[in-house]
RNA sequence: GGCCCCAUCGUCUAGUGGUCUAGGACAUCGGCCUCUCACGCCGGUAACGCGAGUUCGAACCUCGCUGGGGUCACCA
C-alpha cells in the first residue's frame, strides 16, 4: 500500500465542534494506523467567521485531545503553508490553468444578476434546483473595462454522471444536471470551498479525504476538478453526521459541542475519545478502548451508515471508565488544577491526597467530581445543613465524644487497625453500626455520603480524625433536640 | 420540492440467508453487597418501520411505501 496521507481541515469559527473531532479522529486513527501522515489544515477562507483566536482554539483543542499533527501550523511540512488564505497565490496559479485548457471561465455576472436570475426561477415554477447559467460561460471575450469585478467558475458538464465508491457509504452517483458552473475564486482571490480543498488536497497529496457526509454531494464537482486538472482522484470516506439526541443537528442548544468544555468539565481526552470513536463506529462488543486499542483496530468498513445521536449519559459512563483507568499516582497530578477551583491548594503528589484517590475514584466520572470527593480532606469541614441537622444532635454527642477517645488509642492508624477497634467498641456497647456511622460522616466529612468511615480516618489522620469528632460533639450537644 | 444518504431495543450497536424464541453496552426497573453514597454482582422490561417479492428458508437480497437526515451560496 502506498503511503496514507490523510487531513483534517476544519474553519475556525469559533470552536472546535465535537462532531469535527470525530472526524479528526477517524482520520487521526487511520493515519497512525498505517504509520501515514495526518495533516493540520485551516480553511479560512470566510473572512467574516474566521478569526486568529478560533485558530488558536483549533490547536488548542487538538493538542489537548493528543491528535497530534505531522504536518499544519506550528510544525510546518513540505507542502505549506497550512492555512489557505496564506495559499492565494497556488489557487490563482491552478484557475489560471483551468481557464486556458479551457475547463473554467471568467463570469462577470452581477450578483443581481443572479439574484434576478434566481427570482426568475421561482417564479417558473419549476421543481428543479436552482441553477445559475452564466451568459459568459459561452462568451470568448471579456468586458470593455477588462478590470471589471469577477469570479471565476468551472465550466460543469450538464449531462452525463459522477460516481465514486466512497469508503463508508459504498458507490454513490450524483447526475450532472444537478450542478451547475461553480465558482472557483472569489474577485478577491479567496478560493471557494470546493476549489480549495481540491487544490490543496492534490498539493499536499491527500490519498483519502475524510469528512461528514454533509459534504457528499460536493464530491461530484470535486472529481471533477480532479479530472480537469489531470490529476489521481484520492479516496473519499463520507461518515455519518452527529445529530442532537431528538435527532436534529447538534448544536449548542442540545450539549457542549466545543470539545474544550469537555475539558474544563474534567473529562478526559480519552473518555472524550473513545465515546466519540465508539459513536458510528464498533468493533463487536467492545466498549471500552485505549488509545492504542483505536488505532490498532479502527477501519473505515466498520464506520456505519447511520447517524449516531449524542448520548449525555453513555458519554459519561465512557469518560467514568476512563477515569478508573488511571493510575492512582496520574490521577492525583491531574486532579490537582480542580482542587484548585475549588479553593484547595495541594500538590500532586501530597500523600493525603494519594492515599485518598482510591477511595474517591470510584465515586466520580470526572475530574471536578474527583476534586469535590477529596476537598474536605484539605480544609474544614463545611456541613451539610440537612445532615447537619440530623444528625448532630445532643443524643449523638456523648457517642462522639467516645468514639473520638476509642480512636485516638489505635495505633497503627490503618483501616483495618481502626475498623477492628471501633466495632470491638461497639459489641461491648451494643451499639448498632448505623447508629455511629452517619454522625460520625457527617462530623469528619460535612456530607451524609461518603468512603468507608475507616477509609475516612485513614486518609485523615489522627490528629484531625479526633479533633472533627470532638468539634462534631460540641455542636451536637450544643445543638437543639429535633423537633418532631 | 429536486438531488443524495439512511432505517435492529429509548440511545450506541452486534448480526452479511438457516447457529436469532435477535447478542452486548448506556439508560431504566427489581434484587444482592452494605456504616452512607458509589463501585461491583445477579436478574427484568425493551428492537428487526410497513407492504410486496426472490428463496425450502430472510433482520440479512430486490422493489415500493413510510419515516428521518443532508444538500441545493461570491459558507464550509
């Protein structure tokens, strides 16, 4: 097999959308794959949306995501530069070409013109699709004012039809009377999207284009610019889009569609994905996949044919395994920026934040909920109101006060030492575990849900351990009886 | 509306003519575990859109219908 050479090639319009990543990724996954070349690419040639910043989110984004870039902005490559409107010279240079062997032409129609030309249509009546005829796709000259504002449009074929066998979609045909003389460049030089991801895709030897099937029917005219230019026409893979879970398009109304929320929501690059790999695409039963996994078993083939809907839930569970995935020690280092927000300082390898990790992974789906079961072990305690209420209580104080006293006497301070203690304790007083256990939690932790009492302690040390118990006991006893 | 694509549980999917009284995962509902909450474990509810063919036999092949999505720019 010849060398893969795949791009992404999203515009920056402000962020990068989840369903781009999904793309980015197939064609990331093939690429590392086949040990290919996967190539950054910006398409900003909308000047009124595209902006220096969402460029800056674009890399942002991919970097955080570990799709690394072969070739694109920052890294450079052979066939730069990467962003299109820094190419304008390359697409004047192919026009050119195109004009003089004859398979594109300059139109100097008015955009009213056409406006009026598109009004004439509707008024016909007719049930075809609007399709502007330039009067100087016939014409061999030009205007008397030579300098005239114009565009430059292919000449497409009127009859006859496009097929190609697309890579997820199988062979698909598109009818020639459906196109018309597409522009190519804009009067102000700035390719139009079909002209320029066909010349840059044949400048930096794209061998599959991968995108959402949004763009199928641009592939017609695409074949045939290759064509006009002599060129291979690469292969294309056309996926399924990302619809919203009522099965419209996915957009900000219906979830966090720019992946760098997903971030600051303490998600995962990996749980992000591997959900987003395993949405469209499966690998039998499978679920759960490492990066390596992905790229060892990722093919077009088994990319389906349906449009997947975005699933806030399995996308969770996904990002969950994720985060049990991970090792105790990596987990503490990346929690730590979470801890932050929250008002806590630590350092990633503080030992009571290691020795808590265990307890608190499998409570949490994300980073954020990781650092909201840990928090309390760094600061005091803030309570609860409703478990407050309950169950600091004065019939709760004097059991305080004594399990704070059993405690403090247990040596070495481990789980197991604790939890041997504390019931002995409790047989000899006949004292029912329920009974201890929810004052107990809410004294040390603030929360009526929490790890293992003796996990608890553990993680909090003596010292504090017994000082929560006997601050506990002071607002229990102080504390007025429940009413009822 | 024209053109293009698509159609298995609520959702993501397995299934490529017989092994399917349709499997897995998420969600949901029961239960177990238990000091709370999770995790984990066990079990339940739940799908081949409809209609014609082809065939001894169809979720799988063909056609039609219905439904959904995409696209018809000097956006990408």
């Amino acid at each position: 097999m010849s060398e893969v050479r795949v791009r992404f090639a999203p515009s920056p319009t402000g962020y990068l959308h989840i369903g781009g990543v999904r793309t980015a990724l197939y064609s990331w996954l093939w690429a590392r794959r086949h040990q290919g070349t996967f190539i950054l690419r910006i398409e900003d040639t909308d000047r009124e949306r595209s902006t220096d910043e969402s460029i800056q989110v674009v890399l942002e984004s991919m970097r955080w995501l570990g799709l690394d870039w072969d070739e694109g902005p920052e890294v450079g490559g052979e066939h730069g530069p990467y962003v299109q409107s820094k190419r304008l010279h390359i697409y004047a240079q192919v026009a050119e070409r195109l004009i003089e062997n004859g398979h594109a032409y300059r139109c100097y129609a008015t955009k009213e013109e056409i406006a009026a030309s598109r009004e004439a249509h509707r008024q016909s009546g007719t049930k075809d699709g609007f399709r502007f005829e330039s009067p100087w796709r016939d014409r061999s000259g030009a205007p008397e004012d030579s300098n005239s504002r114009h565009v430059i449009r292919f000449r497409a074929p009127h009859t006859g039809t496009t097929s190609w066998n697309d890579a997820v979609k199988g062979r698909i045909e598109i009818q020639h009377s459906t196109l018309q003389d597409f522009i190519l460049l804009r009067p102000d030089g700035m390719p139009l999207y079909n002209f320029g991801c066909v010349v840059d895709d044949l400048t930096m030897g794209v061998t599959l284009v991968a995108r959402g099937d949004d763009h199928v029917i641009n592939t017609a005219p695409q074949i045939l610019l290759y064509r006009a230019l002599g060129a291979e026409v690469p292969e294309f893979a056309h996926m399924p889009m990302v619809l919203a879970p009522n099965g419209e398009k996915l957009s900000k109304r219906h979830a966090a569609v720019g992946v760098l929320e997903y971030r600051d929501m303490g998600y995962l690059p990996d749980g992000v994905i591997n959900y987003l790999a395993r949405l469209g695409w499966s690998h039998g039963d499978q679920e759960i996949f490492t990066r390596q996994e992905l790229i060892e078993k990722f093919s077009w083939d088994r990319v389906g044919s349906t449009a997947g809907r975005y699933d806030a839930k399995k996308f969770l569970h996904v990002q969950a395994e994720h985060l049990r995935m991970l090792p105790d020690e990596e987990l503490a280092r990346r929690v730590v920026p979470f801890l932050a927000d929250l008002g806590v300082e630590v350092a990633g390898d503080d030992p009571t934040l290691r020795k808590a990790i265990p307890y608190a992974k499998p409570r949490a789906s994300t980073l954020i909920e990781l650092a909201e079961a840990v928090d309390y072990f760094f600061r005091p305690v803030v309570f609860d109101e409703k478990g407050k209420r309950k169950f600091l209580v004065p019939g709760n104080a004097e059991n305080l006060l004594r399990l704070a006293q059993v405690v403090e006497a247990v040596d070495p301070f481990d789980v197991e030492t604790l939890e041997n203690a504390v019931k002995a304790w409790m047989e000899e007083n006949e004292l029912p575990m329920k009974n201890v256990a929810q004052p107990a939690r809410v004294a040390m932790t603030g929360r009526t849900k929490s790890p293992g009492l003796f996990e608890v302690m553990a993680v909090l040390g003596k010292e504090k351990t017994v000082e929560r118990l006997r601050a506990a006991a002071e607002i229990a006893s102080s504390a007025e009886a429940p009413s009822t």
